[in-house]
C-alpha cells in the first residue's frame, strides 16, 4: 500500500431505480402529435361553413403546432407517471463506500506554497498596475514623453533606470562617452 494516501471508509445507503429519460418522452410526444396533424390535414373535411379560406398548408402548420403542444405535454405525463410508478419499486442497499485521499510530500507542498505565493505577488502587481492607471498615474516602465519629443522622454526614462540601478545612463543604455574607435579620425 502506497505511504502517500489515507483512507478513509464509510458506510452508505444508496437508492436504485429506473428512471425515464423525460426530453425523449417529450420528442415522442411532438412527433406523435406532428403524425396526426399530417393525418388530419388530409381528411376529407367540408370547410365551407368556415369564415376565411385556408390553405392545406396552413391548416398543417396551424395543427402541427397545436398538436406538437399537445403531444409534449402529454409525453412528458406519460413520462412522470412511469417514474412514479417506478419510484415504488425502487431497492434500497447499503454499501461500503471508501474515500482516498493523497497525502503531499513537504516538497510538493512547498512548490504549491512558492507557486501561490507568486501568483499572489502577481495580482497584487496587476492591481497596483490597475489602480495607477485609474488614478491617471502611468503605469511602471510607461515612456513619459517630454517637450523634446517622445526619444528624450526614453532617454529620461533610462537615466532614471540607471539611476535606481546605481550606473550612468550610458553605461545603462550600452553607449559610451566616447566614440569608436574607426569614428575618430
């Protein structure tokens, strides 16, 4: 037996029944229904005491309709009266239920506490990000354009980089006081 799990059993008592799947019972019914609307939209019926004249058409969309209605209520019925008639006839067992639970080594646990800390450190940083942004402050590494234009603001921003850093913002910036070499002449 694996040292990594425990185990714990129970015991349970559990309900066995059939039960009728309702949505089919429904479709039935629609599709019994939408049969005997074709079968009597071609009956041979005297419409000449009606008001308007329909179409063959319309009388079977209009028959369809109702008798699609008709026909998922009465499926669905049929439907809940089977499931009471079998809820009578349901068992009833007990049974012996075991549960399964791993246990974490202190390295697993201290990956998933360094993994939580930093998403942690993550939101915390999106957040900050967020209210700074609604505050109309820009965000941290935001290029601040200046009355020279935006490349003297990126040149502010990396002195200022460098400054925090602790070098010159051409040592920052990988360029030098002086020029190449080949350029002096």
């Amino acid at each position: 037996m694996d040292d990594n799990r425990d185990r714990m059993t129970d015991e349970l008592e559990v309900e066995v029944r059939r039960s009728p799947k309702y949505s089919m019972f429904i479709i039935m019914g629609v599709l019994v229904g939408f049969i005997a609307a074709g079968i009597l939209s071609v009956l041979p019926v005297d419409t000449s005491d009606l008001t308007a004249d329909y179409s063959q058409g319309a009388v079977l969309g209009i028959l369809m309709m109702l008798l699609g209605i008709v026909g998922a209520a009465l499926g669905g019925f049929v439907a809940l009266v089977i499931d009471r008639r079998n809820l009578k006839k349901a068992r009833r067992y007990t049974v012996q239920a075991e549960y399964v639970a791993r246990r974490r080594t202190a390295a697993q646990k201290a990956e998933a506490e360094q993994k939580a800390e930093a998403e942690r450190k993550a939101a915390a940083e999106r957040a900050a990000a967020e209210d700074a942004q609604v505050a109309g402050a820009p965000s941290a590494g935001a290029v601040q354009p200046t009355a020279a234009g935006p490349a003297a603001g990126a040149a502010d921003t990396a002195a200022e980089a460098a400054r925090q850093a602790g070098t010159t913002s051409a040592e920052a910036t990988g360029t030098s006081g002086t020029p190449p070499e080949e350029l002096r002449s």
